[in-house]
C-alpha cells in the first residue's frame, strides 16, 4: 500500500512538474516538494539521478551536487539479493508503480531501512521521455522503536535478561522438542541492604552477580528475570538429581563471596526452589508455580538456601491456607492468649522480667505454634493485628500484676519487622500507654536481628521514638542473621538476645565458643546480653560465666498462662 503522503506528493509531483503547468505552479510544486519531509528522487529513463530534494539530502547525507547524474544503484546496501531488485523493475515496468520497504546505503557508509513508492511516468509530450520517480520514507527511527517495544515484550531492560514472557515461551520450546527431562531454578535475592547504596549501584550488583552466575551455566541454558530481585535458570542440560546438586554446589559458591560496590559490603542471601521437568510439572506455568512454591518455602526457612519442590511441599501450603483462614477468626473466638517467661537476673537471682509469647489454641488442631502461624501470619500481613492485640493484652496484664513486680521488672515484647515498620506503631503505642497508665520504662521491645537488613536510617527513627517513649530494645536471635557490628554500634539498642541455637547443644556438641563471642561483642558494645533457651543448670553457669546479665529458659520455667505466672512468681526462691 502507498501511504496517504506518498500518493499526495506523487500527484503533485507529475501533474504539475512533468505536465508542464505554467511556471508560477511549477513553482508551487518545487517549492512543496522541497520541503516535505519525504525524499524525492528523480531518475531519467536510465536511472541516472536528476533531481532530489531537500529531505533527500537530510536523509542519504549527500548533497544534490554529488548524486546528479549518478545511477541509483549505487546507493545498493547489499543487503538485497539480485532477483529483489529485478522483481521490483519488472513491477515498476509493468504496472508503472513498486512500493516496498528496502534498505540502502548512506553516505557515511551505514545502511537505513526505508518505505519507497517507485512511479514510472511518460512524458506527455516527449513519448520517449521516460522518468522515474522514487519517495522515500526513513523508516530507521520506526524500526527502532519497532525493536525496543519487541525487545520490551520479551527482555528486562536494565540487565538485557529473558523476561517472564520469553521464559514461558523458551520452555514450552523446550518441551515441544521433546525434552525428556530439565531443571528449572527460580531464585531471588534476599535481605538485600540496598537501600544502603544509590540506586545505580543495584544494576551494578544485580548484572555483577549475574555475570558471575553465567559463568557455570552451560550455553543451552539461559538466565530469566522474572521481577527485580527474581530469577529463574532454566538448565536444559541437567538431567539428574546428582547433576542439580553439582550445580547448586557451583551457584551457592559463586553467589556466596562476598561483593562490595563503592567500598560497602553487599549482604544478601541467595534462596532458591527447583522443580522437574516432567516430575513436577508438564507445562511452563504450572512448572513456574511449583518453582515459586518451592522458593517461598526456602524464603521461608531461615539458614536453609535452596528447596526442591515436591507434593508435601503442595499439602503443607493448602494446609498454611487453612491456618491462614482460621487464625483470621483467632481474635474474635478468643483463642489468642499471651504467656509469660520468667527472665532472671545472674547476679541477684531475682526475677527481673518476663518475655511475652503468643499461644493459641484452636478447636480443630488444639495448640498450634507459633513458630509455625507466627511466619503465616507476617506473609499475609495479619500479624499486625495480631501484634496490636498482644500489646494490649501485655499492657492490661502489667496494670494486673504491677503490685507484684519489683522495681527493675520489664515486659519484653516480640514485635514483627511488618509491624515495627507499620506507621501506626507510634501513635498506638502513645495512645494503649495513655489508655493504661502503662510506665514504659517497664517495657522491652524485642527486633529481630534480619530487621535491621533494611533501611537503617528508618529503623533508627523509629528506634529514637520508642526509646524516647521511655521503652528499652533488645536484638532477639542475635547471631543467626547478617547485621553488621558497625550499624549495631550506630543503634539505639540496649540489649543482645543470643539466641537459643547457641547454648542448646552445650556442653555436649557445643564448647559454648560462639555465645562467649557474642557476650563479648555485647560488652564491647556497652549492651547488656540475654540468653534464651537455657535448660540445664550447666548451661545456666556457664552463661553466667560468659556474663550473661539475664538469662531466660526452661531451666527456670516453661512460658506460663498469666494466673501461673503469677504463682510462679509468689513461689519462687532463688
Ligand atoms: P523467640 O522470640 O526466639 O522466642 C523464644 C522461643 O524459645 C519461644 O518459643 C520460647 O518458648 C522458646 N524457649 C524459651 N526457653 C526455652 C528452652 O529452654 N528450651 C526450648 N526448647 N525452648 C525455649 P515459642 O513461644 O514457641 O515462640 C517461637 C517464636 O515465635 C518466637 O521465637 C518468636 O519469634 C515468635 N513469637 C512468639 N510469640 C510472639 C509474639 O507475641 N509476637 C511475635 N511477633 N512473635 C512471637
Ligand atoms: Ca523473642
Ligand atoms: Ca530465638
């Protein structure tokens, strides 16, 4: 098809430049030609140029001295086979016209693709007179744009990967040449401090560790990203489970060293879910959702770095679903309940404050963990409610048992990175102090040590403003996350929580080494230390040697259901 201003200017051009018209509209015609944005090119009957206009020489880069009286075939980009060309004259002879797309030569060398509209016209009065005319359009720009929003369909622009799209469509490839069988890996980067880096610095670590992971991934295979932190391998070549394993040793060794951009250190974990082709899926979309299952799970699953996927994994997430449905209606059927352990100071022996732990009993399942709903609850988000609830309930059992508590007592209090970053935290904390003439000193906040992977400036903020309240804040499972020591000196924190994984195996698999480590850091730090999990007497002496200020543990009590604690605490003696 003639686009509408090739057929416009074509007409204008013979009508009035080759029909002879009187001169003022021969005129008219040059000056239109000259200054349409589409080239004209004008050829006697043996191709030999004999006027262009202006738009041709802002398009081929020639003046129109240098290309009158040369043929038109010079400007051949050789892109074009000879039976292009000799098809197109045998149109143009023919029906008197060819349009088409081609490419031709600039003069700088570079070739351009083009729209050109070829007329042949026959002088009215000289019969033998015979003329040519070209319009042409660039087309170097459209194509382009073209390409980038092709490119945009299937490709991430910033690290140049296979998208989401192109994923799909690369493995349904795969499956149609009747692959018998292939891994696919999906992995993303977590507990990332980039926010500690400008943003260009994240395309810098992002293509960085990527260059480093196409280093061991075979040229038949190919790395997607699927969101900005996401990314799937899809490894054609491995075909057993040994072999996915070799990988995995590979990828977790390479994505494991340490980077540093701009002289910061880049902490980050690597957590990956692997599927099976045909084991675990027979079509792209159900292979990538047993991928993203798989991957959860591992996110999900604190020092572990990769899960494959399996049927179990399927069941145990319907059963999360069903968790997730019954713990929405665990406020309102009362089934939320707060229970106290005792944490005691190694120096004097007295009771000295008690961590708030949530229970909840549920009538179909009866006692569910909280280690288990705990992390249900943060992914879907209710974990804030929930954590509301807690410290009202917290808050109204300090008003209960406050005749009861000596002078040093605290409450110490979990509270989840969503809900420590939820901006109602402030106000509600004013307001349930103002509620219930709660002292705040007498209230320990608890942060998980992976909390302070983010935003650190933030979380100093909001560190401030709950010490300003007048409450004290303590890093819980100190030494099983990668916080740095040097943001942990910055922090407006008073105490490390070692956590239990450190004295549970002491004396018998564990020489205690790392706790020491960490109560030296503390010392170091002007922090005082608390150790969780204690449950023999040798485990409590050795943690009052390492100068362990408080200690909490079975040793001493189990968590206790509020009437039980307060016994506890009318019964103990040191
Ligand atoms: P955590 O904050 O590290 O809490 C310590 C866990 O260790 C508690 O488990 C406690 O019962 C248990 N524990 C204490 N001493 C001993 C001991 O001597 N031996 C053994 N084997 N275990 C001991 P629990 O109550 O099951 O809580 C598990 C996790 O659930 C907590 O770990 C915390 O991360 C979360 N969690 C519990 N209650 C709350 C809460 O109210 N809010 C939030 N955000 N998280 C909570
Ligand atoms: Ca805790
Ligand atoms: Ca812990």
């Amino acid at each position: 098809m003639l686009s509408g201003t090739s057929i416009l200017l074509f007409i204008i051009v013979i009508t009035h430049y080759f029909l002879r018209k009187d001169k003022e509209q021969l005129n008219l015609t040059e000056s239109i030609a000259s200054n349409t944005n589409d080239a004209v090119v004008i050829t006697n009957k043996d191709t030999e140029i004999t006027y262009v206009n202006n738009a041709y020489e802002k398009i081929t880069g020639y003046k129109k001295a240098e290309v009158l009286g040369l043929k038109v075939s010079n400007f051949k980009s050789g892109k074009h086979k000879e039976e292009f060309y000799k098809d197109m004259w045998q149109n143009i002879n023919k029906k008197g016209y060819w349009t088409g797309e081609l490419w031709d030569k600039r003069k700088d060398g570079i070739l351009y693709p083009k729209k050109l509209s070829i007329f042949k016209i026959k002088d009215k009065f000289r019969k033998d007179n015979l003329k040519y005319v070209g319009i042409f359009t660039d087309l170097t720009e459209i194509k382009k744009e073209q390409e980038y929003s092709d490119k945009l369909k299937d490709y991430n622009m910033d690290t140049n990967l296979p998208n989401e799209n192109l994923l799909v469509k690369l493995i349904n490839n795969n499956i149609n040449k009747n692959k018998e069988s292939f891994y696919i890996m999906n992995f993303s980067i977590e507990n990332y401090n980039s926010i500690l880096l400008k943003f260009k610095s994240d395309h810098v670590f992002i293509n960085f560790l990527i260059n480093r992971i196409k280093k061991i991934v075979s040229e038949d295979d190919f790395i997607a990203q699927t969101n900005g932190t996401k990314f799937v391998i899809f490894l054609s070549s491995i075909k057993s489970k040994k072999d996915m394993n070799d990988f995995l040793n590979d990828f977790l060794h390479q994505t494991n060293q340490s980077f540093y951009i701009e002289n910061k250190e880049i902490f980050y974990e690597i957590k990956a879910g692997i599927v099976n082709f045909p084991k675990d899926g027979k079509s792209p979309d159900e292979l990538i959702i047993n991928s993203y299952m798989a991957l959860d799970k591992a996110i999900d699953t604190k020092s572990i770095n990769y899960v494959y996927y399996d049927e179990y994994l399927k069941k145990n997430l319907q059963k999360e679903t069903e968790i997730n449905l019954l713990l929405r209606r665990a406020i309102e059927n009362n089934e939320l309940y707060v229970y106290y352990q005792p944490q005691i100071d190694s120096n004097t022996g007295n009771i000295v404050g008690a961590e708030a732990l949530l229970r909840w009993n549920n009538e179909k399942y009866g006692m569910i963990s909280p280690a288990i709903f705990i992390p249900i609850a943060e992914r879907t988000g209710q974990i804030i409610e929930i954590g509301y609830f807690i410290i009202e309930r917290v808050f109204k059992d300090y008003v209960a048992l406050k005749h009861k508590l000596n002078e040093e007592f605290r409450f110490s209090i979990n509270i989840s990175p969503l809900q420590f970053n939820d901006k109602e935290l402030i106000p509600k904390l004013k307001y349930y102090i103002n509620k219930y003439k709660v002292d705040a000193t007498k209230i320990e906040i608890e942060i998980t040590e992976n909390l302070l992977m983010e935003d650190i400036i933030t979380i100093n903020k909001k560190l401030k403003e709950l010490e300003e309240l007048g409450m004290t804040i303590a890093i819980d499972d100190f030494g099983t996350g990668f916080s740095s020591l040097s943001y942990i000196k910055n922090l407006n924190v008073d105490k490390l929580k070692i956590d239990r994984a450190f004295i549970k195996d002491y004396p018998e698999k564990d020489d205690g080494e790392m706790a020491d480590i960490i109560a030296n850091i503390a010392h170091k730090l002007n922090l005082n230390v608390i150790a969780e999990g204690a449950e023999t007497k040798a485990q409590v002496n050795y943690l009052k040697t390492i100068g362990c200020n408080l200690v909490q543990g079975y040793y001493y009590s189990k968590p206790l259901e509020r009437n039980e604690f307060e016994d506890y605490m009318s019964n103990y003696v040191e």
